[in-house]
C-alpha cells in the first residue's frame, strides 16, 4: 500500500487563487482539486492520500474544519487544523477529535506563532492528552523570507519540552536545511515526511545518510502535491540506495500505522 502523507487541495471557491499565490519560478504539477488529486492517484499507483488543510485565522476554524471532515472519506484522508491564537481553541480541539480526525496541521510561517511560546503550551498538552498527532510544516518555505520559525534546533528542544507527543515534521524536518537536520533531529522519536524533497534540493546521498541515522521506521512518504508532481516524488525516494523492507515502511506501511489503518 502506497500512502501520501502530504498532500493538499483546495475548495472549489478559493482554489485559483491558492494555485496562484506560489511564486515564479515554481509552478503546481496538478490543479489543486479532489478530482486532480484522485487522478494524480491513480496514475502513479498511489492508495490513499492525507490531506493537509490550515486554519490561517482562527475566525476560519470551523468553516476549515468542517470541509476537512466533509472531504474525510475514499482515497482521501484529511487532517484537521487550529489556529493557536484562536480563543475556542478547546471546543475546536474537541471537535476534531470527535470526528476521529487523527492529526493537526500546522504552519508557523503562515500561523505567525513559534512553538517556544508558553502562551500555547497548555495546546500542546491537550494534543498529547487526547492522542492527536501534530504534522508541522519545518524550515525554508518559498512562500517566505528568513529567518524561519521552526529549524532542526527549535523543532528538536520543542520535541523534548512535550516527548509524549507525536510530532510529524514536513521536509525531513527542516527544509534546506539538512546539516542541521542531521546534527539535532536524525534518530529522535518524531517522524519526518519526504515532502516537497527531490534530488533538486538534496543530494541522494544526504538524503539516504538521513534517513539511516534516523531509522526508516519512522519516515513518511508524502509529495506536497500539487506544488510537487507525486510521481516525481516516488520516483526520488525508489531510486535510493535503500532496501526493500525499507522503502515498504517508507512509502507506506509507516503511514497505515500511524492512521491505524490496516493494510
Ligand atoms: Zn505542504
């Protein structure tokens, strides 16, 4: 079984302008629709997609909330989202986790919060609590200039402040950032996903030495499509010098795990 774990779409009334807002000279390899995306499925083999929604702006929690959970069914699976400045942040929590979403995502960049802020720890806590796992975007973003809120370093102090929760870093936990992801988070308890990461951004060869020391059991595979083709994205990571049981927890089994899916 073959899951993405970084995908995201758009509803149909904002979509073109979310397709527009990435900057030259990058451009989406699909239209940033369900149907795109299922199709984009089916031609490179893959079973399930996790789709990854962002609360921008906590007045929009619960219209972003609900659309995830009306999305949440097929080959498609979709996490919820909030905003942590948002002041009903508990009944929204709640209602994520009513609809056994499994997840929050998360964009500090976006969000414009550090998870150094104790303002929003008690947030954190109840993640923990309630077994909801957070998949935060991690390092440069080429919708943003430096300096970066999450790094390998703030992402690896904020891993030890609250161990008992699951963590998903996007990037391999630091996109562009690979030294550092090597030197504080390869080998920690979090997962990291693939997305967005091909040979144009990273050497095959620091990719596999990541991934080594940071145990393939916990790396997911996830493309970042549509502002990534998926089939350039599998393409990348079949074509490292891994071994099969390998690249099975990698692209698949790793995921159904933390999705409690069978497969
Ligand atoms: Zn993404």
């Amino acid at each position: 079984m073959i899951i993405d774990f970084h995908t995201h779409m758009y509803p149909e009334k904002i979509r073109e302008r979310a397709m527009a807002a990435i900057p030259p000279p990058y451009r989406p390899a699909i239209d940033g629709s369900r149907a795109g995306l299922i199709r984009s499925m089916e031609i490179n083999g893959i079973d399930l997609s996790l789709n990854l929604p962002l609360v921008n702006t906590p007045r929009n929690a619960r219209g972003v909330n609900a659309w995830a959970q009306m999305e949440n069914h097929g080959p498609i699976r979709m996490l919820g989202s909030l905003h942590p400045e948002d002041p009903a942040w508990k009944e929204n929590l709640q209602w994520v986790c009513d609809q056994g979403m499994p997840g929050l995502k998360l964009h500090p960049e976006y969000q414009l919060f550090t998870f150094d802020d104790e303002r929003f720890f008690p947030i954190w806590e109840a993640c923990e609590e309630k077994g909801l796992f957070i998949l935060t975007h991690a390092g440069f973003d080429i919708c943003f200039q430096p300096p970066f809120k999450t790094d390998p370093e703030k992402l690896a102090a904020f891993h030890k402040r609250f161990p008992g929760l699951t963590l998903v870093l996007a990037h391999l936990g630091g996109m562009k950032m690979w030294d550092d992801v090597e030197k504080y988070l390869a080998g920690l308890p979090v997962y990291l996903d693939t997305a967005m990461i091909d040979e144009n951004w990273i050497t095959p060869e620091q990719m596999t030495r990541i991934i080594r020391k940071h145990g393939a059991d916990r790396i997911l595979f996830g493309s970042d499509s549509p502002w990534m083709d998926q089939g350039s994205s599998l393409r990348f990571l079949r074509s490292l010098d891994l071994t099969e049981k390998e690249k099975a927890a990698i692209l698949g089994e790793n995921a159904a795990g933390l999705l409690k899916i069978d497969c």
